[in-house]
C-alpha cells in the first residue's frame, strides 16, 4: 500500500491529551535505543517528550547498572476493558495494538476516555475493530451472543470496509480460516484493495500455511499469526519477503496450542504475578485439552520463523492475549524469549517489541528513544541485550512522560483475585 496516504491517517489519529507529565533526567543509563544498545547516556524527557537537554527543574534518576528501553509494545492482543491495559502498562508494555473487537462501542467509549486524560495507568491502543469475516465464519463461533457484521459474497466490500472505518477502526483485520466458511481468494484481494483505497492497513488470521500463502498473495500487509500445521515450504520466506509483508508470530499461544504451554510460569514470577487481574491470573493458568493440540506443532511455526527471519522478513512481538497461557503485558516478555528461540538475537527481539512494530504500524511518535519522540519509556535492572529476560526486573514504567503507578496497579489486581 502507499505509505503516505496511510501516514496521513495514522497522524491523524495520534493525537491525544495526556496528564501533565514530569520532566524527567536519566543518568548513567544504558540504552536501547529501539536499534542498538548505547552504553552510559543520559536522556532527558520535557513535556512528555524525549528532549535534547533536561529542564532545570527535572527529577534526576539514576541509571546505573539499569537499561531504558522504549515502552513495549504488543502487536496482537484483545481488549476487554481497561483493566487489559492497566495489567500491560504495568508491566511494561505501553502501547497494544488489538487485533478484533466484539463490542466496538465500548472501547471506543474508552478510546474516549484515555483521550481526556482518564485511567491514568492505562496503555494506549490501536485497533482493527470489528475484524472482517464471512457469514458463520470465524470467530462468530466463539462469540454466539454478539451479533457481528458480517460480509457477505454480495454485499459492497468498499461500503462495508468503509463502515468499519467509520465505527474507529485504525487499520483492518481480515479473518481467513479454512475450518470455517471464510472468503473467496478473489474476495480477500477485494477487501485487501478496500482498505488500501482508504489509507488502511490490511492483516489477516491465518491458521495454516496454505492461507498464508493466499493471504499474501492478495496483498496484505502482513500475517497476525504464523501457521503451525506445515514444515515451511522451501520457498515460503522468500515468497512473502517478495510481498514486503511483516509477520506477528504469536509464539506464546501457538505453544499453548500445541500442547507444550509455559507462559503460565510467568505468574509465578514474584517481578510479574502480582499485576495480574483476576480474570487474567485464570485464563493464564488454563489449559487446553490434549485433543486440542491435534495439528498444531510448535517447531513448524519455529521453523517457519527461523526461515522468514533469514529472509530478511520484518517479525513482530504479539501475543494474542487473552488466550490460555497468555495475559496482558506478562506475556510480551515470553514472546520476546521465544523470537530469540527462532534465530533472533536479543537486540533483533527487543526491536520486534519496539521500533519494529511502529514503523509497520506507522506509530511515529514512539518505539525509539530519540529526541521528538513521545516519552514512552521503560526501566529495568540489569542489560536485556545479555538476557532478554532482564525486561521482567522492571524499574519504572512512562507514558508520554506520566510515570504509571504501578504500586496502585499491584494493589487492585490484588483485591480482584480474592
């Protein structure tokens, strides 16, 4: 699609009022910086933004033997209410890029809200909305309460792309899934050619490889998940760095689907645990029946990963959260361990959570530290450049320069789990 045309779209909708943020002065830190690692700087945040020289009245934090990195963000999760994003900033994770949204209405209500300064410990977010599926097709079946739009072989693609739009989609989610009745090939590339009339950015579910194979060749932008049914075919890397799509590999749950779950140690991680809400504390600790890992094979998606990262392929950290084994924000840093598992070097996993997912997603303002960037910012103990599991020990939180309570967060996730 035309960069600009959705740059133009994406600015657009950047925009939004803060609570006055402290201006702020790290010394001694070392830095990744969204790219690499710079070793005892010091950064300066005035007015909620990354500043070339500190103010005179900043606070002074010390840095030393601790890495800054640029909030986290997760490039695949749902929303439910702002819980969600309180639990993610919390732990680190500042911005969350949702990927389906059944009740549209309410997170609008709540875009609204963190606009006018509410919910001050809260995240930000982009979504794609109500994500585009066929007639009975996925995920209705997971959600049979909710009367969903849905497109039909005959209604208007462009009339109903632009209705999405309309209700606040950010970008648009194509749900193609062969169990279920999904759309045509010709029909995917209609909505493909929809949303990039209007500046949008088209990703699409898959479950499978033969899917990923269509869904690029119809020109989306990227895939919300790699297929784990397959061994990656020999050319399948190169075919979709040929497309220049990126891929969101959501490693987390398709190791929970296969069969070999782990992310539900993290909640017994005294740095983590304590942030999660109730409902996440019990879907972190479900687990799926044995049957359900029929067809799934984790080292399939692994190989895949591998291959698409030797390609050159942009890869992103996404977790779709909350599936079982998964949880806002304590899984970014499991997904982060699980890219290094695929090839990934420490510093090729952090940019996968960082400056990756805001140049494909065209969030500008933020993912790096650099000066005129929005104050996103995250602060550990130790040097995740060594041991990406360093992001767990977490310092400090910011949101555009508004440090999160995260003692207040601890606090009430505490009381929803008794």
């Amino acid at each position: 699609m035309r960069r600009s045309a959705a740059l133009f779209w994406l600015l657009c909708a950047s925009a939004t009022a803060q609570p006055a943020p402290h201006n702020l002065i790290f010394r001694n830190v070392d830095v990744f910086d969204g790219f690499r690692m710079l070793r005892n700087q010091t950064v300066a945040v005035t007015d909620g933004m990354i500043a070339t020289s500190p103010s005179a009245n900043a606070e002074a934090i010390d840095g030393t033997g601790k890495t800054l990195l640029p909030g986290l963000i997760d490039a695949h999760i749902h929303i439910s209410q702002v819980q969600s994003l309180e639990q993610a900033a919390a732990l680190g994770v500042t911005t969350n890029l949702d990927m389906y949204a059944g009740y549209m209405q309410n997170l609008m209500k709540l875009r609204t809200e963190l606009k006018a300064g509410q919910h001050p410990n809260a995240a930000d977010f982009r979504t794609a909305g109500v994500g585009i599926t066929a007639p009975k097709g996925h995920p209705t079946e997971l959600m049979p309460d909710i009367k969903l739009p849905t497109l039909g072989p005959k209604d208007d693609v462009q009339a109903f792309v632009d209705a999405r739009i309309a209700e606040g989609s950010d970008y648009i989610k194509i749900m193609y899934e062969h169990q279920l009745p999904t759309f045509t090939k010709e029909q995917l590339a209609a909505i493909v050619r929809a949303a990039h009339r209007r500046g949008k950015l088209a990703v699409s579910h898959i479950s499978t490889q033969a899917e990923a194979y269509d869904a690029i060749d119809a020109g989306v932008d990227g895939l919300a998940h790699i297929f784990d049914d397959s061994p990656p075919k020999p050319d399948f890397a190169s075919f979709a760095a040929a497309h220049h799509i990126f891929v969101i590999g959501t490693l987390s749950v398709l190791q929970a689907f296969a069969g070999a779950p782990t992310g539900s140690q993290l909640a017994d991680d005294p740095r983590l645990g304590p942030y999660l809400f109730g409902p996440s504390w019990q879907i972190i600790h479900v687990k799926l029946p044995k049957q359900f890992s029929r067809g799934h094979r984790f080292e399939y998606a692994q190989a895949a990963m591998r291959q698409l990262h030797a390609a050159g392929v942009p890869l992103l950290a996404g977790t779709d959260a909350p599936n079982p084994d998964t949880g806002w924000g304590i899984s970014l840093h499991h997904e982060m361990e699980l890219l290094t598992g695929c090839g990934l070097t420490t510093l090729e996993a952090l940019h996968a959570a960082t400056a990756g997912p805001a140049r494909e997603f065209f969030l500008i303002d933020r993912g790096r530290i650099e000066p005129g960037r929005r104050a996103d910012l995250l602060l550990v103990n130790g040097d995740p450049s060594k041991d990406i599991r360093a992001t767990r020990a977490i310092v400090g939180v910011w949101k555009a320069g508004v440090r999160i309570n995260r003692d207040q967060v601890r606090q009430e996730a505490e009381k929803s789990r008794h």
